[in-house]
C-alpha cells in the first residue's frame, strides 16, 4: 500500500470534503425530496468530476516536488492555473469566490507541506477573474492540465 505523501497527508481529507461538496450541490443531494421538482443543477455533474480529477493530479504532482522548493511552488503555480482552466471550460460554474479563498489556503498549505517557501507562494497570482491573463491550461508538464 502506498504512504500518502506530505501534500496529500496535509490537505487530502479537506479536498475530498471539497469535491464531495460540489457533488452534493450538482446533484441536489442536500434537498428534500420536495424540493428536487422545481430545482435546474447549476453544475453538471461530470464537471464536478473534472475537477475532482484536476484536484488529484495536483497533489500527486507536488507529492512528486516534495522536498525541492522550486519544484513544489512550480506544482503549486501549475495546479492552480490547471484548476482555473477546468473551471473555465466549464462556465466558471465551479469554483465561487468563496471555494477560491479555500482552494488557495489549501494549496498553499500543500505547498509548504512539500518545502515551497511560504514567501515565494505569496507571490503566485491566485485568482479566478476569467479576464486574469494567467498562463492557465499552460502546459507545465506536471500532468496536471491534460483533461
């Protein structure tokens, strides 16, 4: 069986409450039966599954950094641009401003968990403003992006 690594350890459990929050939400899951008549999802289902998929790769690249700085923060610039990207593919339905402050203190949390130094994660543009000319879906050759 393998060990988790460092990233995984850190924020795996809160990613998966993460994803399994969307879910719930694409589905309607924490509606009453009665309510389920009138209700249109905001998010398709298998976008929620992108995004879980986005969300693994990232802690599997930066499990893969761990314990080289600049190898860390490149997975963590890497991840993030990958999960803006997959959120853009899908109308921005995804990711909320308040699921960006979350998704950013939990990659960080990651990336200091496998040696990126806080300081220079400070300085990585986190934002999901679709007009953000950010390099997301650059190809970082992490894995991360190739949906």
């Amino acid at each position: 069986m393998n060990t988790p690594g460092p990233a995984r350890r850190a924020v795996g459990a809160d990613i998966e409450e993460f994803v399994g929050e969307l879910k719930d939400f694409a589905t309607g899951a924490y509606l009453r039966e009665e309510e389920k008549h009138n209700w249109m999802p905001l998010i398709d289902p298998s976008a929620v599954d992108d995004v879980a998929q986005v969300l693994d790769r990232g802690l599997t690249a930066l499990d893969s950094a761990a314990g080289d700085p600049a190898a860390a923060e490149q997975a963590v610039a890497c991840w993030w641009d990958a999960l803006i990207d997959c959120n853009r593919r899908h109308d921005g339905a995804l990711i909320e401003d308040d699921d960006e402050t979350r998704l950013r203190q939990l990659i960080r949390r990651a990336g200091t968990a496998c040696g990126a130094d806080e300081d220079n994660l400070e300085a990585i543009t986190f934002s999901i403003d679709p007009d953000d000319d950010a390099d997301a879906g650059d190809d970082c050759g992490l894995g991360i992006d190739e949906l």
